[in-house]
C-alpha cells in the first residue's frame, strides 16, 4: 500500500489462514450483487429442477434404525450376557472383512478365497474390469468383457501404445551353491544347455548382464518329456577392494569360496505357474543327484509370495518406463565399482553417469538385466512426469546440490556392513527378497502429504507437518530395488519389458502405470500379441508339455458345457479337444508304405488321440541330432546354424541333388515323431482358426491353388465332416479311412495341427502350427521336382478348419530355418 506523502512500503505477505466469517462480513457488497444477478437469471426460484435432481436419501438412517430396534428386541431375551460379551460374538460381515482383506498390502504372500485360489495383488482392480477365471491356482484376468472381437484396437495400441499385464503368478525358484555345480544341474535339465552358448555370450551371463531362455526337462536328454519353457538369470558378481586386493565376491552376505576355487553364486530360474510344482520338483531332484555325486551341498528353494512381475508390450513401453522411473541408483549391478566419492567430484558427471542407462533403448542390448533402486513413484507430480527439460531422459527430475549428495553418500553405504538394521531393510538387493523388504508407505499417508503441500502451496496450510512420524514409516520404505528385463527384439517383432519387483509393490507401481496411459490387458490379448509377434503362447503352443493337456482338458469340458446351453437344432458339431496329435502317424506309415518298408504300425493300432507321442524340436541342435539319429542325412530339412554351412540357398545351387530320392525309407520307419513349429501365411484367402487340420496336399492341388483362371475350391463332402475325427467310447478321437471313391477324391493326410489362429485386424495374419517334419521334408521334394519353385523356402500345405468343409492353401515357414533357436515365448 502507498499512502500520500509516505514512501512505498513493502506489500504485506498474505496470512496463512483464512476465516470465512471476516472473509464474507468484508466482501458483503459484493457477495449481495452476485446474489442479485443470480435471483434475476432465476426469477428467485432456486429449487433445483426435477429433470436434474438425483436421489438423495442416503442421509435417512430411518431403515438402519428399524433393523437396530430388530436386534435390540432379540437380544433383550439373553439377560444374563453382558454388552462387552455381546460385542465379542458379533461377527463382522463378509463385506467388511472381504475389504479389510483385500486392502491389505503384507510384505510377501498371496490373500486366498474360500478354496484356498490365490489372489494376485491387482484383483480388486481387475476384478471391476476383467473376466475373472480360476486357473493354475490363482485368480487371473481372462479377458475384456464381450465377445473378444477387440482384436484390432489391442494391435492398435499395440503399434502405438504400450500394454501391461501382471504375470505375478510366475513365480522363481532360486538356486546357491557353487557356480560349476549350478551349471551342471543346468546342463541337465535344460535345452539348450547353458554350456553351448558362445564364450561372450555365457561370459555375460554368469556376470548376471542378460538373462537366458530354455526349455525345462526332466533328464538330462534332449528327448525327454518336457516340463515348461524358462527363463534363468544369475546374480553379477562385484568387485570390493580389500586390504589392495581385488575379489570376485557376491553381493550377499553368505558370499564365500568353495574348496575346489569355484565361486558361490544364486541363480533364478523363472517358471510358469501351469508347470511350477513339475518344474520345482524335477530342479530339486537334479540338484539332489548332484550333491550325491560332488558332496557338495545346493540350496533349492521357491520364492513363492516373495517377488512379482509386470509385462511392459508396446512401442513406448519404454517411453512410459522413462516417465514414471525416478531412479536413485541407475548403476547396473554389473558395473558397480564401490570406491570412495570425493566430495569435489562434479555433480552433473555424476548425474550423467546414473541416468545414461535410460536414455536411449538402443544402446540396451537384448536380453539385458538392468537393476535399479527408484524412488517411490507417487511421490512424483504430474508437472515431473510430462514437463522433461531438453537433453535429460525423461522421468529424472532435477534435484538440489544437498539432496543429490545425500543420496550418493547413502548409495555408497547402502554396501557396508556396518549399518544399523533401518537402513539395510531400506537398501536391501531384490536378491535377498528371501530376508524381506519393507513395504511402500501406505496410500493414506502419500496423499495426506500431498494434500498439505498443496494447502502450503496457497499458503493455508500453517506450518509445515513435513514427512509423517517415525513410528508410521518404521516398517515401509520410499526406495524399492527393481530389475528390467529387456526380451530380445527381433525383426518384426513386438517391443517387451518386464520389471521385477518385490510383491509387495506390485500395486503401487501398476496403479502408475495405468494412470499414465497403459493398457491392462488379460491372457486372451496375450495370446493374440504372441501371434502377431509369431512367438510361441505357453500352454497352447507346447503340446508336450502336461500343463498343455491340463489346459486343454478344461477347455473341452468348458465347451461342452457352452453347447450344452444351445438348442440341438443350433447346437455346432463337436471338434476333438485338444487336436488327436496321435493321428499324424498314420500319414508316416502311409508314406514308409509307399516308400516300400512293410513295418506300418499305424494299420495295427489305429489313430487314436492319445496324449501327445513324440518330441517338438526346438533349437537347430535337436533337429541336427534327430536327422543324424535317422541316417537320413539328405532330408529337405536345413536348420540354421551360427557357420552356415548347411544353408538352404547353398543346396538349391546343386541341381543334380534332385535327381536322387532325397528321403530314404528308413526315416519314415522311425517310431519317434518329430515336430517342427511353422508359421501359416494364406496364399490368397481364408481365416485359420486354433485346432485345424494341416493336410498334405497332392501337386494338382497346389497347382488348382496357384491358378488364377479355375477358381474351383477343394471341398470335402457335408455329410462327411464329423465323420472325419471320430468319437469313441474311452472319449478319444480316432482318424476315420474313408472307403467311399468320392471321398477318397477330396481327402487329405493330416501332418500336423494349428495351435494358434489367426488374429482378426492384424494387417499380415500369421497362424502358429506344429508339423511332423519328415512329412514336410518328403512335401518339399515332391513340390520342388513338380512345380519348379526351387527358390521358395515354403512349403505348400492345405488348412481345413475342423467346423468347415473347404480346404485353404497356405505357405508353410519352418521356424528352426530362419533362426537358431526356439525358446522365446510369451
């Protein structure tokens, strides 16, 4: 204020309080002239009109008082009990407790139901949201509600957006002892073997920098029955000076050297929860095998309740993880170098160096392990998240001079021993999840803080109450130590990331990820995002594995029980559920018929569907020892390999090699099938569905296909489609011969089965399918000395969906052709 005649003073802050009473007796004049413009617009009557009111009788207790007076009468007949005995046998509801319940957030474990289902930590939020199904132990979202016809807005954030889905019920098991014992229980039950991978590549695997995948065994052949694909990651090593002297030590505190020079490690190996007892227990008899044979002692244990796991698909995937991630520590484990930290070291150096790993996703290879300490994540504004200053990544805030050097003291001791228990709880390694780590502050206390800082913000909040009290935090943390998981991103496919955490952040961390503009999504757009990215889906693309008939078996008696709800006049014909994989060999025997051996086996037994018989060959190595098993080293078959030597266009340049009969007799004879997963792409139309019939198809169908002037459809007869798979009495399915000439005309030999159809909206649809490889082998010979088509690395094949009576051509991809491996799943 400026009097006259008086200098200008200095304007008067505003008080920190505001009384409403002084406020409006002062504004008086004011508030009546609003009053008066208000009463004219409404001609003075301020009832609110009937199309706008609402029902508001929740203020009437009038029913709730009934219902007290109710009880009060009954309970005037038991005078002998006194109130505090009465409120000690009062029962609470089952609404009540179900809240409390699930509100809870416990630092390890799952909440159960009724029947013992566990709960993932986003139930309540997927439960509101999502179809619910009891699967693999657990309460697990299936899907969107509605007729799943989403498929083309799921690939449209797909390309464009990111999608989360919470895979907690995948669960780790964690392995200790010494590293050549724990490679060589690896070496046993996993294929392929750790042992087989390039020196750099195993180098930067024990170093704990990527991460590994394989497929579970339960021997250590190749052959034997599969349990589950895996993933399996090691714990890095740290190099501490000591009195001059460098070690190779862990990061635990139990870290020691064994005798014979081999270090003491902790490893994880990642099961899915439909094969985690099978899994756990063939781990736990390999590692019992071992110490009978060393004496050495190995630890197996299950971190069950203990960590969780969040899927990140998407085209800015990472984009989003730069948004919410405020990392306290962006070291990797790898790279740690424990020095002591001048105090003129340059603060922005510093800041540059901690923030580089997530500043551009390229400069992170494939299958990289990133391990971080962030802050917690609702602790960040939304003015952090979306205003990023130019040349910093986004998601890192700018910090004051003290408060950065606080953080990188309390970094450098978070690794001394000599630390009261508080702290290390604080800074505890995911790896010692086993020891428990404190859960995220509660939910009530975060918004109160925030609620009196914004209330400080307008300067009506007094005096500042800062952080809550001692005895709030004492048993939660602000720092949770994560871990990302970058899958290998190959041409084409889709972009993933998976944080691992300790459970007991789940919630917090997905609550940030969908206010942020994620996607949640449920198992049935899983499935569809493994086929887009031609990757294979566990259960349904893994056969010869047990989860794969405990799924399958669901599945038939959930569609019986949907058929059984449509009148018979409406009611579609009954498929074989799962597909009568055991059929493939009467197409084998037909073949080694015709190829002049008389041992054919599939006349004598049949093709009855019995459970998966055979092998699925999943890297090139298999497929190699498989061909060198059989003696048939000249099959069409050419598995890629790191020297290249046996490479398809090598082999085309020999034109004398078909003029020999490329497949012998003997390979037909074998009675152990090998199956090869390929990729179906429609010559010109057709939509492939899960379970068709993969047919072999004879070369004038082929070349019916490739003309463009007849345009006549290759069909089976109506009255002979449920005659094609029969259902017998035991509940199997057996492949029907026809006998009739015009069926014989339109039949066709199965070869293998599809596992997972077509995506509807997807611009280049691609359907998964496992084939007999033999038969695609002799396919192969007969198309390339027929039609000419040398140069084409496909197969022809027909697909006949089991509810349609027309045959599609399609072109067949031979996975193990076009890469090494296999063992990428979803």
């Amino acid at each position: 204020m400026v009097n006259e005649g008086s200098k200008p003073q200095a304007s008067v802050a505003p008080p920190h309080k505001l009384v409403v009473l002084k406020f409006a007796e002062s504004r008086a004049s004011e508030l009546e002239s609003l009053h008066s413009v208000v009463a004219n617009r409404l001609n003075n009557d301020f009832r609110c009109q009937r199309n706008k009111r609402r029902r508001t009788t929740g203020h009437d207790d009038r029913v709730g008082r009934n219902r007290f007076r109710k009880k009060r009468r009954v309970g005037k007949e038991d005078v002998t009990k006194s109130d505090s005995s009465k409120k000690d046998e009062k029962k609470v509801s089952r609404h009540l407790r179900r809240r409390i319940e699930l509100s809870n957030n416990p630092e390890s474990g799952f909440c159960t139901s009724g029947d013992g289902t566990k709960r993932l930590r986003t139930h309540v939020w997927h439960a509101k949201r999502f179809k619910m199904i009891k699967l693999w132990g657990f309460h697990i979202p299936l899907g969107l509600h509605g007729r799943g016809r989403g498929s083309r807005a799921l690939l449209k954030k797909l390309k464009c957006g990111a999608l989360v889905h919470d895979m907690s019920y995948c669960t780790a098991v964690q392995l200790e002892g010494p590293e050549d014992m724990l490679l060589s229980v690896l070496s046993s039950v996993l294929v392929p073997s750790p042992s087989t991978n390039s020196e750099e590549r195993l180098h930067n695997m024990l170093s704990g920098d990527i991460f590994g995948s394989a497929m579970l065994h339960h021997a250590g052949k190749p052959f034997s029955p599969t349990i589950a694909p895996v993933t399996y990651m090691w714990r890095p090593l740290t190099r501490i000076a000591v009195n001059r002297e460098v070690h190779n030590v862990s990061l635990c505190d139990e870290q020691q050297i064994i005798d014979n020079g081999a270090p003491f490690r902790q490893l994880w190996v990642w099961i899915h929860s439909a094969a985690f007892r099978e899994g756990y227990d063939a781990l736990r008899s390999a590692c019992e095998r071992q110490m009978d044979v060393t004496g050495h002692s190995l630890k197996c244990t299950s971190c069950e309740g203990q960590l969780g796991n969040l899927e990140l698909i998407g085209s800015s995937a990472f984009q989003l993880l730069g948004k919410i991630l405020q990392p306290a520590n962006c070291i990797s484990e790898s790279s740690w170098h424990l020095k002591k930290c001048s105090a003129e070291e340059d603060e922005d150096e510093e800041e540059s160096k901690k923030t580089s790993i997530l500043k551009n996703e390229e400069q992170i290879s494939s299958s990289a392990i990133i391990s971080l300490t962030i802050n917690d994540p609702r602790t960040l504004s939304r003015n952090d998240i979306e205003v990023v200053p130019e040349g910093k990544p986004p998601g890192l805030l700018r910090k004051s001079k003290e408060q950065t050097r606080s953080e990188r003291d309390a970094e450098s001791l978070s690794f001394c021993p000599n630390l009261d228990d508080h702290s290390v709880a604080e800074r505890i390694d995911l790896w010692d999840a086993s020891r428990g780590i404190c859960p995220p502050v509660e939910e009530s206390v975060i918004c109160m803080e925030k609620h009196h800082r914004r209330k400080e913000f307008i300067r009506l909040g007094g005096t500042h109450l800062g952080i809550q009290n001692a005895s709030t935090e004492r048993n939660s943390s602000r720092l949770c130590p994560i871990l990302l998981l970058k899958n290998e991103n190959l041409e084409g496919s889709v972009i993933r990331w998976s944080i691992i955490l300790p459970l007991s952040w789940v919630k917090v961390f997905w609550n940030t990820l969908v206010s942020n503009g994620a996607h949640a999504i449920g198992l049935k757009e899983k499935h569809q995002i493994a086929c887009e990215a031609g990757l294979p889906y566990f259960p349904l693309d893994f056969p010869d594995c047990n989860a794969y008939s405990h799924f399958m078996a669901m599945e038939a008696v959930a569609s019986d029980q949907k058929a059984k709800l449509c009148p018979p006049s409406t009611r579609p014909p009954k498929v074989p559920i799962p597909p009568p994989w055991d059929c493939v060999r009467l197409t084998v025997d037909k073949e080694s018929s015709k190829a002049g051996n008389s041992q054919s086996q599939g006349e004598e037994d049949g093709g009855h569907g019995v459970p998966f018989k055979g092998f699925v060959a999943r890297t090139s190595s298999m497929l190699i020892d498989f061909l060198n098993e059989l003696g048939a080293n000249r099959l069409l078959l050419f598995p890629k390999r790191l020297d290249q030597k046996n490479c398809m266009y090598k082999f085309t340049k020999d034109k004398e090699i078909l003029k020999q009969d490329a497949v012998n007799s003997e390979a037909n004879s074998c009675k152990k099938q090998c199956f090869l997963r390929v990729l179906l792409l429609a010559h010109k139309e057709g939509v492939f569905e899960q379970g068709a019939v993969v047919c072999a198809p004879h070369i004038t169908d082929a070349l019916t296909f490739r003309s463009k002037i007849n345009n006549r459809e290759l069909q089976i007869p109506q009255y002979s489609l449920q005659s094609y798979f029969l259902e017998i009495q035991s509940g199997e399915w057996d492949l029907q011969i026809p006998e009739d000439p015009a069926i014989q005309e339109s039949y066709r030999w199965p070869i293998g089965f599809i596992t997972t159809g077509f995506v509807r909206g997807s611009k280049k649809p691609v359907a998964g399918a496992l084939c007999e490889a033999t038969l695609l082998s002799r396919l192969r010979e007969e198309q390339w000395k027929a039609l000419l088509v040398r140069q084409r690395k496909e197969v022809y094949v027909l697909v006949r969906n089991l509810r349609s009576t027309a045959y599609r051509l399609a072109l067949a991809t031979i996975v193990l052709e076009q890469q090494e491996e296999d063992v990428k799943f979803m």
